[in-house]
C-alpha cells in the first residue's frame, strides 16, 4: 500500500515509476476523504491534482527536484497564496492569503504536492487541538481522544497515513507533543533554521517551524527542503544547511546521553516513565553512555513560558482589527465597535485568555516584574543546558507528562499549561528538539524527546536514526 | 497579585476586547489562576542575569535601500473588508 | 508674576530613503492611495520586517553632526496602540535604547547671541498612514502608503524660554537635516513635522505640567500656537486653575489650540523590545565611514566664511543657513571672486529677485557661474557696479549672458583715461562758476561735476577714475 511507503521510499518509487504521482496523490486524497479525524481545514484537490500532473511531466524529463511529486499535509498557519488560510481561527476564515510564505514557496519550487491545509489550536495557542474553530481533532489511536497540539491535525494526518508528512510548528512543543501523542517523528530545529516569513506569529522569539514525518529519515529529508537563510526573515540565521541525509547512519558508540533528574520526578506518569526509560536502555545497549544531568530552572519554564509568549502575541495579534482582511463584525456604530467585536467575535477563548494575560503583563509597571523577569529566567533556563551539555551530546527525557487524554477531559487552562513542562524549556533556549515513537502506555503512543546543542540536527537525526534501525515502534500505525 | 473585575475589563479595552458581564466573573478567576502561575517569577532569584530577548546571539542584519516591491493593491482591496475609492474604510473617527 | 516658558520640541524628521524602512516598497510622494504599501506595510498575518541600512546610515549621520554619543547596540521596540492608519496595531520605534543619545546644537538668537540647545535623543521608527475624515460622511478613508516610512525623531531637551527661541531651534534642525542629506524639509508634504511640549512655571518652581501641540506645519504657526498656549495655560494658572496633560492641535484657520479626543485617551504603550529585530550594531568602521562622508557642517562653514573670508557674523549666518544658498555662494568665490562682493550680490540682489519671484535658489534662472562672470565684470571695471544691476536684471528676463548684454547694450565702463580726461575738460572748461565755488571749498560740487561726466558718458564712465581725475584737475 503506497501510503504506508516512507517517503525515502516513496522518492524511489516516483523515480522508478513504480507508480505517479498523479497516482500517489489520489490514493491519499481518497484516504483523507474518508477519514473523520477532522485533521483537515482545507483539501485542495483541484489544486492537488494538477500539482501532481505537472511533477509526473517533470519527473517524466527526469530533471525533477529530490521532492518533486511528493504530496504533504500543510498546516493552516503558514499562507499560501490563494489559498484560505485560517490559523484555526474565525478571524481568518475568510481569508485567502494574497501572498506566499517562504517555506510553501520552498515546498513549491520543488514540485510537490500540497493535499491540504491542516487543522491546528487557533493561533497555535494550545496542547490538544481542541481550540480551533473548526473543532477538534481526534487521535487516530483513539478517537475519543486529543490528537495533541497545537499541530494536531498534522500529527493526525501522518500518523493515519493520509498524508506522508506534514509541516509543523512548534513554540512549547507543539510539534513534539502531538507528534509523540500520535506516535510519529517530529522535529522542530534550532531557532532561526526555517525562515518565519509568512508562518502565521504567535510567539516570535520562539516560534520555529519543522517537519513531521514517520521516520527520522524522512524527517532529514524534509528538512533538507525547508532549511535554510532568508533575507525576508530578520531572525533566520545565515547558517549553510548541510545534507542531514548523510550522517543518519553513524554509529553512537560512545554518544553522551543527559537524563535531567527534574524530568523524572513525580507529575511523570508511569507507564510513559516506563516507555522512556526502556528507550535509553536500548540506547546504552548501542553503546551510549548514559549520565544523570540536572536543569535546575526548569521547573521555572512554565511561568517564564506563559508570559512571554503571551506578551509576544498579545502584540502580534492586534492587526487583527477587522480593516484591511479577516473578519469584520455586522454594522459596526463607530471605531471602537468595529475593534471591539470583531476581535472579540473572531478569536475564540483560549486565545482572548492569553491577549490579556499579555496586555497585563507588558503593562505600566508590570513590564519589569514579568516581563523582564521571565527573559531572566530564560537566560537562566538557557545557561542551564550550556553546562549540560559541556558534559554530554544529547539530552533526552519524555516530551509529555503523560500519554493522549480524553478529549474535553482538560477543562482548566493552567493544568493545559503545566503538562508543556518538558518541551517548553526547548524554546525558551533556542535549541532543537525531536519526538520520536518509543512505545506504548494502555495501547496509546508515548514519544521520547531528543534535546540537543544549536545546530546539532545532524546528531539528533542520526541519534533518532539509530534507534529506528534497532526498534520497531515508528512502524506501528493506528490504520491498515 | 489579584485581579479585580474592573481591572480587567480595563485590561480588556487595552487589548480591545470585550467582556461581557455575565462572562466577567468567569474571565477574572481564570485569570487570576493563570496569574497565580505567573506570580512564582517573584520568588526565583535571577541574581544578574541578563534579560534574553533572543536565545541566537545574533545582530540585526541591514537590507540595501531598493525598491523591490510592486504595486499590488488591486488583489489586496479584493479581500479587504470595506474598500472605497482606493482607501480602506472604517467608521468615521473624530479627532 | 513673572512665568517662564518652558518648551522641548519634538521634530519627525522623515528620511528620504528610496524604499521603507522595514520593507521594500516605495517611499515617493504623491502616489496614488495604498499603490505603496506592500505586505509588510498592509501587516499581514505572517509578514516580517527587515531594516534599511540606509536609514541606520541617516541616523547615524544626524547624531555625528550634532556631536551625539551613538549608542552602538541599540533596540527596536514596540509601542502599541490601536488606530487605523497604524496597520501592525503597534508601531515599531526605539524606546529605552535609541541609536543616537544626548548631542548639542548651537542656535543664533535675534539679539545676534548663541544659545546651546540640548538633544535628549534622536531615534529610528516608522510612519504610520494617513487618516482622511472628510472624504465620506460615514466612514474614515485609510491610505497606507505612508506606513512605513522611515522617520527620525529628534527630541530637545526643555532648553528653550520662548516661541521665538524655539523656532530658532526648529529652522536649525530643519536646516542641518537637509545639509546633510537625510530629509528634504518638505513641511506642506509633511517631510517634517514638529510638535512642541509647553509648560510654563514661575521663576524658581518645578516644572510646570506640560501640553503637547500637534499639528503645527510651518515655523509661523510653530511660534502663533506656542505663544497661544503660553497665554491659556499663564490665564488657567492666574485663575488658581491647573494644566491638564495632554495632546493639543494647533487650528491655524481659528488660531486657537484645542484638546485631542480620544487617540490619546490613557494610552499605555507596553513597550517592550520587538521580537522580530535584533539589536542594531553600529561599528566604528561604520561610524568613521560616515564622519568622512559628512559635508562641512553650517557652523564650521559660518566660522570659516568669517574667518577666512573675512565676511561678518551676521552675513555669514545668513550665506549658510541654507545648503543651496552656501553652495551657491561658494561656486562663486571658488571660482576667484571677491567674498564681499559676492556675498553682498547673494545676500542683496539675487536674494530680492528670487524673493520676489518666489523662486527657490536652485531654480535661479542666473546660475552661479553667470553671477560670477557678472561679478567680475565689476571687479575688471568692464562695468560700474550700478550698470552690473542694470545688466543683472536683464540676465534674469533671459537675454543673454553677461558679455553679451554688456556689448549689446554697449554698457561697457569708459576707463580709457585720455577720453576721459578731454570730457572732463570739456566740463570743466563749460562749467567755470562751479569750478570757482569748488575751489574755494564747496567741496560738495564734486558730485555736480561727477555726475555731469556720468551724463556726459551715459554712465559708462568709471566712478573710481573720474574721482581721480577730477581731484586731479580741480585741486
């Protein structure tokens, strides 16, 4: 079954014209229509279709790009011109982007195949998919449960074999997360490796986006397509991308591996404890050393966290006034009317919540006790892996405290919040992060989180490789 | 540090939304319980540390003066809101 | 109950790089509505901004010509408010660190003494669009093209105790900023823009609470509303009232300043350090770079024009104070001319005909170079310096150049001391009373006999020579 290829091995396939693309993208087209995991926003079939028409001609001439053909599943925060782009939001409903993002244009300039847009938390503010306008998404493990978020719908989408990979984004861990609550790989890279421009802001200083795919391989393949410097990006770091295809298969004798005892204390449920810990055992049984390090700040993540991201969107959103695109409430009496409706009538909770904990945070006389105190804390939390990794290559731990949970079962914001406490330090620094599939708790997936230096991609794909080459859990899928 | 009704109603025509009465309640415990998080800043000594605005330590890159962009108004009015006479349109501000 | 003044001024300098400061479009004005502002300046969802290094560059040159510390990492921030010309809902400006800090200009007062002004800061931001409220009954019409335009904005310190003093001030920085090359003046198109910050207080008190006024766009009504202001805030205070802060616009059609609604209701900003720029470094290469770039500044060039051409204060405060009008002047006396003369040329007959024809002096229809061919017509004694402004007024209705004039309409000085000396002569010998009355002292027929000659040569003759000669022969 094609959609159950890799797309390591699908590129083969197209090249060896096992089969079209034409052929690929209809077969995925006819899975997504016939799924109810509600992981799609957008399905651009027309435009589908003839996207897979033009890469078949240009594979045909046999002068195609290493990604020309292959279908992907795009998340709705990213604009694609032409194209509705919603955010998850009704703010955006009716907005169809006049312009290209960088990465869908990088995706395009090779040819591929965009399915569809996929569904997401509204403004990527959430841990379960369950904050978008048009409703939740459910985990193809289980349907009664989250799919994770705020990239739920890409994690649904791969991990139910309706698409082979998705983009992702990931400001707390909202490509780790879903990725490891749906048991697929999702990697979001250092800060500044994939251009922002056009990727919809929530958090700028810790927004990042990344690939989510089945395997780690796929995972360097895409990453290859959507790395690199843009000069319409003031924050994208002027940073050579290296083939990260070619050092996957190195061996990781003698690799240091960092456990941070503050990821393994109580809040950590055990049966995930248990799917993380036989993950590393498997690591030393690959001859990795595996040492006890220590992140003391890192139980200071969550409040640093849920201030400067809400500071940083609390600003970010307020273009978002009903002028000159997206939603504008009925008869508006004057300028405050117009603002004050269409704002509040177009964001839905969750995101209203964290406009204001922002406003009031960068507030007179706030400014120096939140604001400013929480970018301390994240110049600590950052030191904190500094010296980590002085002593080791790689830091690991579980990326989530526990496995998928019942949808609507969350009510409270802040127990949302607290469950982010393992990937929220990863953006706080800057650094690159991986989930990768390591096994089951009560048959739901549990993800392990690879943590490394900036600009280690390389050594965490390799790391995530090696273990897919000896375990068998990336393999695993919810459909036939 | 509490909020009270007012205050976020005040906080809430900062960011221009709004709140309905019968939802004002709800919004300022919530609130507070999200505060309540944010409040343990307070008790972490950051001795002297700097503030990190960026985790790259990077400087901002300066772009040449070209004018490189075209006029593309026609399909930006086209999903415009309200538009008349080449302007976007609001309600009538008094100054 | 003597008040003072108390005023700080606040000038937008706009800086007229070709394309915006944060994105590629362009900057021309005159456009027709939102045909230049592209994505970055509509804030889109997902747009980023990216930072001209030629406005960095005009910054930097505004803080060496006032001898500014330039901060060499400064920060762009946010300063957010909700209006519908400013398209991100916030702004992106400098706050607590801005790229050009404390700096110093002199300025000249009426009483011909210098004052030193201080300058606070001076820092980068971008423009917001423009507001039109009457072009429907019902709605505000919003034009975008001026959304981002990169401005500059000055601020003095409350150094100065009077309207007069803080126009001084204000035609200074309008003045330099132009002589550097960083903004073209234009007040009616809004290239600069002053707001002033009033307070009074009595001698001896704190400072009083200030009124902000907007919407001032020439150096009259600059000193019209900050003289209006002083008088309302002096009668609030004699009648035991107090002065609110706030935003006040200058009406120039009532004369009258009244209080802005709304926009300035409570405003709090919450700056903080925008994430989607980092901090701008400034090199001393950079810095050196452009100290080398920069022209003489107009108070080294006055100090020169005195100095080493021996011109007074006054006139050379007068030949500097424009950069087109000291180029002019120094295209001349560069080329040999005598720098009196000259200045005196400038200052007197070119300044009155361009006045008069309101004609700004790089449109001069007598360029430079055919002022000074003229110049040393006079210098050469081909012409007496009244018929120069005969001949001058004909260059300037498009006859022809100086020589050509001069041969036309046979202007040319008599200087040949042998014709001279037969009509004087003549004179002398057809005038013999007056000779008699001069020799015995009415030394003041000189100029009877001066001016006969003048008849006799249709003014042609040479002033200088004909005094001689008549000193000569009638002595």
């Amino acid at each position: 079954m094609m959609h159950n290829l890799t797309i390591a091995e699908q590129i083969k396939g197209l090249k060896n014209r096992d089969f079209s693309s034409l052929e690929l993208t209809q077969h995925y087209l006819n899975r997504i229509d016939n799924s109810n995991l509600n992981a799609f926003i957008s399905v651009t079939s027309d435009q589908a279709i003839n996207q897979a028409k033009m890469a078949d001609s240009i594979l045909a001439k046999g002068n195609a790009a290493s990604l020309t053909g292959i279908p992907y599943a795009h998340k709705d925060i990213f604009c694609t011109k032409g194209i509705k782009t919603s955010a998850g939001s009704k703010m955006l409903d009716s907005f169809i982007s006049p312009y290209d993002a960088t990465l869908s244009d990088k995706l395009n300039s090779q040819n591929m195949v965009m399915l569809g847009k996929t569904n997401m938390d509204e403004f990527a503010m959430g841990s379960s998919n369950e904050n978008s306008y048009y409703g939740p998404v459910k985990n193809p493990w289980d349907t009664k449960k989250v799919p994770g978020g705020s990239s739920g719908g890409s994690a649904a989408a791969v991990a139910s074999r309706i698409s082979p990979f998705a983009t992702g984004t990931d400001t707390g861990g909202s490509i780790r997360q879903p990725a490891s609550l749906c048991g697929i790989t999702g990697l979001k890279p250092t800060y500044g490796r994939i251009s922002r421009y056009g990727m919809i802001a929530y958090a700028s200083s810790l927004d990042q986006a990344g690939p989510m795919t089945r395997t780690a391989e796929d995972s360097a393949i895409i990453l290859n397509a959507m790395a690199g410097f843009d000069s319409k990006d003031s924050t994208s770091a002027n940073i050579s991308v290296p083939d990260y295809t070619q050092n996957l298969s190195k061996s990781l004798k003698g690799l240091k591996i960092g456990l941070p005892k503050e990821y393994f204390s109580e809040g950590l449920d055990k049966g995930v404890e248990k799917v993380v810990m036989n993950a590393i055992n498997d690591y030393e049984a690959m001859g990795a050393k595996i040492i006890e390090v220590s992140l003391p700040n890192s139980i200071h993540a969550i409040p640093a966290y849920y201030i400067v991201a809400p500071c940083e969107c609390s600003s970010n959103l307020s273009r978002f006034d009903g002028v000159r695109y997206g939603y504008r409430c009925g008869d508006p009496k004057d300028l405050n009317d117009l603002y004050l409706r269409s704002r509040s009538e177009g964001f839905g909770d969750e995101v209203k919540r964290r406009i204001m904990i922002g406003a009031y945070a960068l507030s007179a006389g706030y400014y120096d006790a939140y604001y400013l105190k929480a970018q301390k804390v994240r110049q600590l939390i950052s030191e904190d892996f500094k010296v980590a990794f002085k002593e080791v290559d790689v830091v690991m731990g579980p990326v989530s405290p526990t496995a998928a949970f019942d949808l609507g079962s969350v009510k409270d914001p802040v127990s949302m919040y607290l469950a982010d406490i393992y990937t929220l330090s990863v953006n706080l620094a800057g650094l690159p992060g991986m989930s990768i599939p390591a096994g089951f708790s009560d048959n739901l997936p549990v993800g392990l989180q690879l943590i490394g230096n900036h600009w280690s991609e390389e050594l965490l794909l390799n790391t995530a490789h090696q273990f897919q080459m000896v375990t068998d859990w990336h393999n695993a899928s919810p459909v036939e | 540090m509490s909020l009270d009704k007012n205050k976020v109603k005040e906080i809430a025509f900062l960011a221009r939304l709004s709140i309905q009465d019968s939802e004002l309640e709800q919004s300022t415990q919530e609130l507070n319980n999200i505060l309540g998080l944010m409040d343990q800043l307070g008790e972490i000594d950051t001795g002297d540390a700097e503030p990190m605005a960026h985790p790259l330590e990077m400087s901002q890159r300066l772009r040449e003066d070209q004018v490189t962009e075209d006029d593309l108004s026609e399909e930006f009015h086209e999903i415009a809101p309200k538009t008349g006479n080449n302007h976007f349109l609001v309600p009538t501000v008094i100054e | 109950m003597t008040w003072e003044t108390v005023i700080g001024l606040e000038i937008h300098s706009q800086l007229k790089t070709k394309s915006k400061i944060f994105s590629g479009a362009s900057t021309a004005f005159g456009a027709k509505a939102n045909t230049q502002a592209c994505a970055v300046d509509l804030g889109y969802p997902g747009v980023l901004p990216v930072l001209n290094q030629e406005a960095v560059k005009m910054a930097l040159r505004f803080g060496l010509s006032v001898n500014a510390t330039i901060n060499k990492h400064s920060i762009f921030a946010r300063k957010n408010y909700f209006y519908p010309d400013l398209p991100k809902g916030y702004q992106i400006s400098q706050f607590e660190i801005p790229i050009v800090g404390n700096g110093v200009i002199d300025i000249s007062l009426e009483n011909g003494e210098n004052k030193i002004v201080g300058i606070t800061r001076a820092h980068l931001e971008e423009d917001a669009g423009k507001s039109i409220h009457d072009m429907y009954d019902e709605y505000t019409a919003i034009d975008l093209n001026r959304a981002g335009t990169p401005l500059l904005e000055i601020v003095s310190e409350p150094d100065m105790s009077s309207a007069k003093e803080a126009v001084a001030y204000a035609k200074k920085i309008h003045a330099l900023v132009q002589y550097i090359d960083i903004c073209d003046g234009n007040m009616q198109e809004g290239s600069f823009r002053c707001d002033a910050n009033v307070s009074v207080r009595k001698h001896g008190d704190k400072l009083g609470t200030r009124a902000e006024l907007k919407n001032i766009n020439s150096f009259k009504f600059l000193e019209k509303a900050i003289n209006l202001e002083v008088e309302r805030q002096i009668d609030i205070l004699e009648e035991g009232g107090s002065v609110v802060q706030e935003t006040r616009l200058y009406d120039s059609i009532k004369n009258e300043t009244r209080s802005m609604r709304s926009k300035e209701e409570a405003n709090d900003y919450r700056y903080f350090p925008d994430p989607d720029l980092l901090p701008v470094v400034v090199s001393d290469e950079l810095l050196l770079d452009i100290k080398k770039s920069l022209p003489e500044l107009p108070t080294e060039k006055k100090l020169r024009f005195v100095d080493k051409l021996g011109l007074s204060a006054y006139d050379a405060e007068i030949l500097t104070s424009q950069k087109e009008v000291a180029d002019y002047f120094e295209t001349i006396i560069n080329k040999g001319a005598d720098a009196k003369l000259s200045a005196n040329w400038v200052m007197g007959e070119l300044s009155a005909a361009l006045n008069k024809n309101q004609v700004e002096i790089n449109n001069s229809p007598i360029s430079s170079n055919e002022l000074f061919v003229l110049i040393s017509r006079i210098t050469d004694n081909t012409i007496s310096g009244k018929i120069a402004k005969d001949v001058f007024k004909l260059m300037w209705e498009g006859n022809g150049s100086v020589d050509e004039i001069i041969e036309k309409q046979g202007l040319k000085q008599m200087t040949d001391s042998s014709a001279l000396e037969s009509i004087i002569d003549d004179i002398i010998s057809n005038n013999l009373s007056q000779v008699k009355q001069f020799k015995d002292g009415n030394s003041k027929l000189l100029g009877f006999f001066v001016g006969q000659v003048m008849k006799a040569t249709q003014g042609k003759a040479n002033p200088k020579q004909v005094n001689q000669i008549l000193n000569e022969k009638l002595s």
